[in-house]
C-alpha cells in the first residue's frame, strides 16, 4: 500500500495509515478501526541498516495484531544504501517472494518504497519466538534446525527462472555490477582491520583483496538460488517447540548465489571455534540432506569448494563493516568477533587454498 501520505519516517506514522494498511491485508475487520499507536525502538539489534520500531496500535471493534514493527530507512546510510539497493530488496522480497519461500518470515502488511532512500515495511512482530543473539551463538539444536531451514528454502528456489527475471535481485550480496568498487574497499579494509586479522589471513591479504571479484564471480555462478544474504543469529528468531522453527528478517542483502552462501556465512560467523569444529559437519550434512530430499543435487566437492569461497567472501562483509563508522557500540563487538570466528573457520578448512583455483 503506497499513498502520497505513506509515511517514511516513524514521526509521521499515523493510526490511520496503520488502520488503511491492515484492512488492505486482511488484518483488520472492516468495520474496526486503530484509534492510536505507540512507537518504540526495537534497540540495537533491530537492523543496521533501517530504524525499526515496535508499534502497540489501540483498536475501536474486533482487535487487530497487538504488535507491530516498522521500519524505515535510515539516513546516515541512505547513500549506500541507494548504491547497493538494500531497501528496494527488502522491500521488493517482502512483495514478491515472501509469501513463497518456506523459509519462515514475518508477515507484511504494507512495503512501499518512496523517494531514493525512503521505504516503509508494516510487518508482524515475531514474538514470543526468542531472537538469535551473534555474540551469545547457538547451540547445535538451533545450528541444526537454522540449516535445515536454509535448505528448504535454497531447495524451492534452486534454478528457478522467477529469481533470474528479477533485475532488482542482484548477483551476491554486492551484485557483480559493483563489485569492482566494494573490492577497492575491501582492499582498503584489510589494511585498516589488519590487526584483528589471523596471522595466516594477514599475510595474505593482498592475494584476498585481487582475488575479491573472481571470488564473487564464482559464487554468482549457476545453478544458484535465492539467498538471505546476511543469515546470522540475530536476523533470525527460534519458537521453542519441537521441531525448531526458524525465522529470518532483514532481508536487504538477499542476492542470487552458490547456496553454500548462506550456511558458511551463518556457520562462520555464529559458533565458536570449539563449538564448529562439532556441530559444521552435521550441519553440512544436514542442509545437504534437505536439498536431495528438495530433488536438488549439489556435489559435495564442488558444496565444500564454494563454502570456502562463501567463508573468504563473508570475512569481506565483516572487514568492510569494521573498517566503516559503526552504529553503535554493540556492531564495533559484533564486527571483531566476527572477523576472529571467520578467520577460525577459514583457517582450520584451510580455505584461503581455493583463491590458487580461482581464474
């Protein structure tokens, strides 16, 4: 729902836009009505890239959903934000692939877009399934059930002519398009980030930083799938009934790639050391298990070959990220912790070998 009243920002969010946006959906009787909202932060993990806020709506009638989020573009990264596309993908995921994907996601209940940087998402709120934590990690259950979700949805979109018709949906998390660019800041990143880096990661820093382009070249290639792109622990939520559901917000980064993508971005940078070591193989080997039973054959030499590419290009996102002006306190942690599990995990598969394989 878009009108020249869409708000874009949470001070121009009225009870009746809110009113209009859920009798459009269906989430509101006709003859109810929201007769006033109340608007919190969401804090700081409710997105980086976005201003979410929960929203308690007051109903006249048959009551509505009793929470919200909604969120809005931020304008601290506007700039890049219009550069990589972050809120038309989200924006355009939630209108056209949402409802299909069985990855779960929260409902929404208007998405629009307005000038370059503005966007609005009415969308459900999650709650009581517990949001993931990045600092905290996971157990192996949640791990477990996180790739079995992720190769369910990989599976449903694997090939698929709808993702590779979609000219919004860019090719990786940076489209290939822009990947000359991001690689200049990633140069730049590795030398700003330098010490946070492994010794081993370190001294070949050089070799990552020209092999950046290639590297995403190789994992844009086909057969790829529709992928969230930033799947980590605290985009995702977990109900506490057997089986483990899992949810994934934000999708601003959702791309086309290899599906190895996702699971060695969330393996990499969501489990300890000690903690991957056990729980990596089950994981790959259940997410593996999904896409057969999906009709989805992916090669297990060829899956271990573009999980480390997927690790090499991961541990690009987080450098960049380190390198750049944080938000807030908790995303400068979140960044180095994330550069030591990445190096971990790229060094203990010896992954930096496949930057030798790259043309």
């Amino acid at each position: 729902m878009t009108s020249a009243a869409t708000p874009f920002r949470v001070e121009d969010l009225t009870a009746g836009w809110v009113q209009a946006a859920l009798h459009v959906s269906d989430a509101l009787p006709a003859a109810s009505r929201v007769t006033a909202l109340v608007t919190t932060p969401v804090g700081d993990r409710g997105g980086v890239n976005g201003d979410a806020f929960h929203v308690r709506p007051t109903y006249q009638g048959a009551a509505g959903p009793s929470r919200l989020i909604a969120k809005f573009g931020t304008p601290g990264v506007r700039g890049v934000a219009v550069f990589q596309g972050w809120y038309e993908r989200e924006v355009r995921f939630y209108r056209q692939f949402a409802a299909m994907t069985p990855l779960r996601t929260p409902r929404s209940y208007a998405a629009a877009l307005g000038e370059p940087g503005e966007c609005i998402l009415l969308l459900e709120d999650l709650a009581p399934r517990v949001q993931g934590d990045q600092e905290a990690s996971c157990d192996a259950n949640q791990a477990l059930a996180a790739a079995r979700a992720l190769g369910a949805m990989h599976a449903h979109w694997w090939g698929s002519a709808e993702i590779e018709a979609a000219a919004w949906l860019p090719d990786t998390t940076v489209g290939l398009t822009r990947a000359g660019r991001v690689g200049g800041a990633f140069a730049r990143a590795l030398d700003i980030a330098g010490n946070v880096l492994a010794p081993e990661v370190r001294i070949a820093r050089e070799t990552l930083a020209a092999a950046y382009v290639p590297l995403l070249e190789a994992i844009a290639r086909a057969p790829r799938t529709l992928t969230h792109g930033d799947f980590r622990l605290d985009n995702l939520f977990f109900g506490d009934a057997a089986p483990i559901e899992v949810a994934a917000i934000d999708w601003q980064f959702t791309c086309r790639t290899r599906g190895a993508y996702d699971l060695a971005y969330f393996l990499g940078l969501d489990l300890e050391p000690a903690q991957r070591a056990v729980v990596e193989p089950l994981c790959i080997d259940a997410y593996l298990d999904v896409l057969r039973a999906g009709g989805v054959t992916y090669d297990r030499a060829e899956f271990e070959r573009d999980y480390d590419m997927a690790l090499l290009a991961s541990l690009a996102v987080f450098t960049i990220g380190a390198a750049s002006p944080s938000p807030n306190a908790r995303m400068d942690r979140v960044h180095v912790q994330g550069i030591d599990r990445l190096c971990a995990a790229i060094v203990g598969r010896g992954a930096l070998g496949v930057l030798g394989t790259l043309g």
